[in-house]
C-alpha cells in the first residue's frame, strides 16, 4: 500500500510532499487514515532546526487523530477495548522503554532517555518510515498507548489534547493549586488555554493570564480567567502593580510559564508570593539563560520551581477527558484548517501567531 506525506528534507526549507510504500504490519501494529493532524508551535521550531532532537528527514506532526483501517492481531487500548477496523483514536505521542531507570525506578516515564515520539525523533528511513502525523496514512507501533473515542466527536478539537493539553495535565499532576488559588498564567497560546481550563477545573478563584494578542486574551476569558493583561499595551511595571493589587500585595499562589522565552521566566518569577511555585511548561526547545536573583526571589521566598518536560499515557488521558468534557469551547481554539498539501501554509500560519491552532485533514 503507498501512502503520501509532507517531509522536512533541509532545516528552513519547505516541506515536500513524497510517496511512501508502507511495510506489512509486524505483530500490533495498527495502520490508520488520518483524520487530523495539529500543527504545533514545537513544529515550528523544528523546521528552523532549533530543536535539537530532531533528525532529518522527518515527516513532522506528533499531534493526530486517526480511524483504524487494520490491525495486525489484537491490540487493544489503555481502556482495555480490542481495536477494530473504523474506530477512531487518538494515542500517546511518546513510547518510553519502559526498562530504563527512570522508566522503571523512578516510574517517570516522560524522562526515559530512550523516549521514541512520532514527529519528533523518528525519522522517515526507519519502518514503518511515515513516522509523523503529516500524512494520509500512519502505522502505529505495537508498544503505542492508544485511546478510543466516540465517532461523532470532531477529531481537530482533540489533537492538541496529546501535547499542549497532555503537557499542562502533566504540569497540575507536579503541582496542583489549592481550591481558592489565585492563579498567574504566562501567554494565551494552546498551552495558556489548556492551563486556564485545568486551573479552573481544579478550583483556582482567580485566574490572570498575561498575552500578546487580543484575541487570544478573549479565548482565554472564555474558557475561565478572571483577569487578562496585554502586555503590548501595559508596562512591565504596570502589570505588577495589577497583579499585587488583586493579590492584596502578596502575589499569585502559582505561576505557569507557557511562552518559552526568558524574559517571561525573570517577569514572572517575581510576582510569585513566599511560599508560592513557580511552574515552568513552555520551553520546548533550548533559548538560551533567564537571569534570576536566587536569593532573593527564590530561597527568601521558599519558592518552589517546577519543570515540565513533555508527558505519559495519564497525562494523554486527563487532556482528552477535559476537552471532551467541553468540546464546544476546545472548538474554539482551532482557528484554521488545511490540507495535507498546504502544511507549509499552516506552518506559516503558526509561525506568524495568526492561528492560535492550526489543524490539518487530510
């Protein structure tokens, strides 16, 4: 069977589309017509080589929704459903090894140095070769953690639930608010949004969310903050003082950085009450130093300073949940729609922020 994919051949070039002639199916393996594939900010970096995890040539997209059109003997899912031939799913985009130390000690599986991630670290000269979500069709290794989901739901509002949602869930699993939390969120894009529904669903009774975009702001309201700074139009200073008068002069309980940048990192960490944490979820890739005073903001304060590196199979699980929980809202986060073909266009798309998620239906 030949199938058709969008592939990063050159760091900083278009993508190009190429045919692929997909291997029998070993033991497990699930092949699977695309039903949608989110375009991810992470994407972006990848295709301007600023991450490093990335090997060429890749087909890229680690964020999909897929009907079933065969599986090689039984698989079944996380739920414990035997798959068959039209269900639709969505999966875990990382396989740990499940043999490592973190893996097995530290039970940390989104820590395994072994961590293989569709899109991400599995080029396209490996079998079963269409190893990303930019494509017709894909293979879906046996060691895959798939869930089914109703058929009438709308694939494109569930991709973002296997990285930006899976991520944030990850980061309230590491540190989760106390009900009555007053909330700080660093940028209104997929992860800001996520981090919003989640901090309410747990019970924060303010959420701040500080943006770029009008528009993004506003979704951000929709889904629950209580307070929206634009930072184009406040002063650093006159964000401060907006956040200590909501906080009684004390400061947010919790902050979550969902920029990547770290200028975000040396504003926010300030505004972080003694006591507080300060959670970090939006560095994808490597942009250099944030300059903290230690003392000062960090062990005179007893902050706690929480990392988040991608996700598991739970984490999968509690973003789905959340969005199908509310699926006309997530609705509103997919601004534009592609095909296939126009994936250097929805890349485009991303890179300028004109989409807050870009989606592609093959």
């Amino acid at each position: 069977m030949k199938t058709k994919a969008m592939v990063l051949e050159q760091f900083n070039q278009p993508l190009v589309l190429r045919e692929f002639e997909l291997p029998a199916l070993q033991p497990g393996e699930v092949l699977i017509r695309m039903e949608a594939a989110g375009v991810c900010g992470s994407d972006v970096h990848m295709l301007r080589g600023e991450d490093p995890r990335t090997p060429l040539p890749i087909i890229l997209g680690h964020e999909g929704v897929g009907r079933v059109l065969e599986v090689n003997g039984e698989k079944r899912t996380v739920d414990g459903d035997m798959l068959k031939r039209g269900d639709l799913i969505i999966w875990n985009r990382g396989i740990s090894c499940h043999k490592c130390y973190h893996c097995a000690v530290l039970q940390e599986p989104s820590l395994c140095k072994n961590r293989q991630i569709y899109g991400i670290n599995r080029p396209s000269t490996i079998a079963p070769y269409v190893n990303g979500c930019y494509a017709q069709e894909m293979v879906l290794t046996a060691e895959t953690d798939i869930f089914r989901v109703d058929a009438a739901v709308d694939p494109a509002i569930l991709v973002s639930a296997s990285c930006s949602g899976a991520t944030v869930a990850h980061a309230f699993d590491l540190h989760r608010p106390n009900f009555g939390d007053t909330v700080l969120i660093q940028g209104p894009g997929p992860l800001g949004v996520y981090a919003v529904a989640f901090a309410k669903k747990f019970g924060a009774q303010e959420i701040i969310v500080i943006g770029g975009s009008e528009n993004r702001l506003q979704t951000c309201r929709d889904f629950g903050a209580t307070l929206v700074l634009n930072r184009n139009r406040m002063s650093l200073e006159e964000r401060r003082e907006a956040i200590l008068e909501k906080t009684r002069g004390r400061g947010v309980d919790c902050a979550i950085e969902a920029v990547g940048q770290p200028a975000a990192v040396e504003e926010g960490i300030k505004l972080v009450r003694s006591g507080g944490a300060y959670v970090s979820i939006g560095f994808s890739q490597p942009p250099g130093e944030c300059r903290v005073d230690f003392f000062k903001e960090v062990v005179s304060k007893n902050l706690k300073i929480q990392g988040v590196w991608v996700s598991a199979t739970r984490h999968t699980w509690q973003a789905m949940r959340l969005v199908l929980e509310r699926p006309e809202q997530f609705g509103q986060m997919i601004t534009h729609r592609f095909a296939l073909t126009e994936a250097n266009e929805a890349l485009q798309v991303m890179a300028q922020r004109d989409a807050l998620k870009a989606v592609l239906v093959p």
